[in-house]
C-alpha cells in the first residue's frame, strides 16, 4: 500500500524525465498551489514566491533524473521550494542571530501560556506568526508548519541546531505573547 503512495504519480514523472511537455504540465498542476503555499509562508512576498516557484519547477524538471523514488515526488520538489526560498532570504540579508557566541543560556520555555481555546484558532495563530520578525517566521514555518528538525533546520540555513533550538523557543515565546 505504501508504494501506491509513494509513487502515486510514478507515471508522470518518468513521461516527464523523458520530455513530456503534458506529463511536466501534470506535475506542475498536481503541485503548484501547494508549492506557492510553501514559498508564501517562507518569504512573505507575492511576486517573491512566484519567482521562486517557477525557478524551482525549471530546477525540478532540470534535475528530474536525479529523483531516485526514495521519497515522494511532492517532498523532493518541497525541499527544492525550501532551498531556494531560503537562499532567497540570505540572499535579501535576514537576520538570525547565532546564540553560540554568547555565554548566556536561553532559558527553558516556561509551560504557562494562558492560551484559551479561542486562541488556538488557525487564523489567529497563522496572523500571529506574520506579526514575527522574520528569522522567528522562518523557524517556526520550518519546524512546526514543514516538519523540519532542528539538526535539518540548521543544515538548511546553516547553523547549529542548538542555535535553531534557541531561535525556536524564543520564537514560541514571542508567539504566545503576541496571542495573549
């Protein structure tokens, strides 16, 4: 059953790998709403995120032979978005602060929160997410909405994953605060 999955559009891609303008348009298709999804929540930016995700389908299709079945089609081509979405960020100069510099520990995230059931509302608590600076955005977009881990997240951006830890819990922090 799992195989079914994972290679759902398994005929696709290889019509695609073999030049298939209509198999590439189906892939496409299948993909780009989610994809922009993705680039929207990592650079904020409309006409940012457009760029992004034409260049990472011209990329996926480029590199499609390298697509070996070992995940989904749908997470290949979600690393690609991500990767470029966050060179695009480096490359607009978005700060994240690395925290192995300084001898102060962050400390541990109390588990107060007077977050009531209103507050847990998706609309709420995606708007209160735009209100964060945006290297908190991009931590929390990767960690909890993308599934990254922190030893991912700090391969992804490059730095430690104790780093992306700390950036993560002051993100939470900042987060519950902006919702209470």
């Amino acid at each position: 059953m799992t195989n079914q999955v994972v290679f759902a559009h398994k005929d696709f891609v290889e019509k695609s790998k073999l030049g298939d303008r209509q198999a590439q348009y189906k892939l496409y298709s299948l993909y780009v709403n989610g994809m922009f999804n993705v680039c929207i929540r990592m650079v904020k930016s409309k006409e940012d995120a457009e760029d992004i995700l034409q260049d990472s389908f011209v990329e996926a299709f480029k590199n499609l032979n390298s697509f070996r079945y070992e995940s989904t089609f749908g997470s290949w081509l979600k690393r690609i978005v991500i990767n470029k979405s966050i060179n695009h960020l480096k490359l607009k100069r978005v700060p994240l602060v690395s925290v192995d510099d300084f001898q102060n520990k962050v400390p541990e995230p109390e588990e107060d929160t007077n977050i009531t059931e209103e507050h847990l509302n998706v609309d709420v608590i995606m708007s209160a997410i735009k209100q964060l600076p945006t290297g908190y955005q991009t931590i929390i977009n990767l960690y909890l909405i993308e599934g990254y881990d922190h030893v991912e997240i700090g391969e992804i951006l490059g730095i430690s994953s104790s780093t992306s830890k700390s950036q993560y819990h002051r993100a939470k922090k900042k987060l519950i605060a902006l919702m209470n």
